[in-house]
C-alpha cells in the first residue's frame, strides 16, 4: 500500500514565510556590513609589518572528522620584538591554497599589542570577495521575500474579497 500526502500551504504561510526571507536576507547583508568594519579595524590596529614564513595551513573541519576539507587557513611563524609567534588567518577559504605556500615569505601586518592578531592584503581581499557575495545574496533574498510578500498579500486579499462578496450575495438573498 502506498501512501503519500499533500502539504499545500495557503497565501497565509506564504505571507509569513516571504517574511521570513526579508528578515533573513537582511540580516545576512549586516552580517557582511559587520565582518568588513571588523576587518577594517583589524587594518587600523595591525601596524607593525614582519616578514611571515607560512608553516603549513589548517583545515576547517573536526579534528575527528575522516575526511579533509578544502577550506583552509595558512598558519604563520614569525618574531617580533624578539619572540616567535604562531598565528593563522581569522577565515578559512578554498582559494588560500592558492595565494600562499607553505615554505614561502609573506609580508604581514600584526598588532604590535597583541602580536598575534595579524592583517593581510591577501587575506583581506578573499575575505572582501565572500562578504560582497554575502551581502548581495542577502539583498536578492529580502527582494524575492518582498516581491513573494506582495503576491501572497495580494492572493490573501483576493480570496477574502471573493469569500466577502459571495457571503453578501447568500445574506442578500
């Protein structure tokens, strides 16, 4: 015996969920807003230049985890003031594996109070990539939730109307 069932969802679960697209798409476009100021404040505060060798690069998965991930982060050792650092990217990404590799001298910027947290050019231009597509995306998705408020607020009042009018026409009888 097979069995299967219908969801059919009417213009008032459309109207909440266009709502809810809005409301995602909005927040992801200030989520991008807030991860660029954090960058930029990281280039105001990262001062000091070093020359950075990069060590090797660690994956974005669990440590438990079978199975690699493609998104990584370059982990840097460099001194300054006479101490050795480690520190690595604040992102993991695809492409780092591109721009740097392992062995090879980068030039960083580190802030010379906490000589861990470090700027990169490099970095910051990847990054910049994912928060305009992050912003963008959420921008088209508050559109469509907009766009899909208005036809399912527009179906709502037509159905009502219909309803409205059919139920004056049996009265008036």
């Amino acid at each position: 015996m097979n069995i299967t069932t219908t969801h059919h969802q009417g213009p008032v679960g459309k109207v909440f969920g266009s709502i809810i697209l809005v409301i995602f798409g909005i927040g992801l476009s200030f989520l991008s807003g807030f991860m660029t100021n954090r960058d930029a404040d990281a280039k105001a505060r990262c001062s000091a230049q070093v020359q950075a060798v990069v060590s090797g690069f660690e994956h974005s998965d669990d440590k438990d985890s079978k199975t690699k991930s493609k998104a990584v982060t370059p982990v840097f050792e460099y001194e300054y003031d006479g101490q050795q650092y480690t520190s690595k990217a604040g992102s993991y990404s695809s492409t780092y594996k591109d721009i740097f590799t392992v062995g090879q001298t980068y030039s960083l910027f580190i802030d010379p109070n906490d000589p861990v947290e470090i700027y990169s050019e490099d970095i910051a231009t990847s990054e910049a990539t994912m928060f305009k597509v992050m912003k963008w995306g959420g921008v088209a998705l508050a559109i469509l939730g907009v766009l899909s408020f208005i036809v399912s607020f527009v179906q709502l009042m037509a159905i009502g109307g219909t309803l409205g009018f059919a139920a004056s026409k049996w009265l008036s009888k």
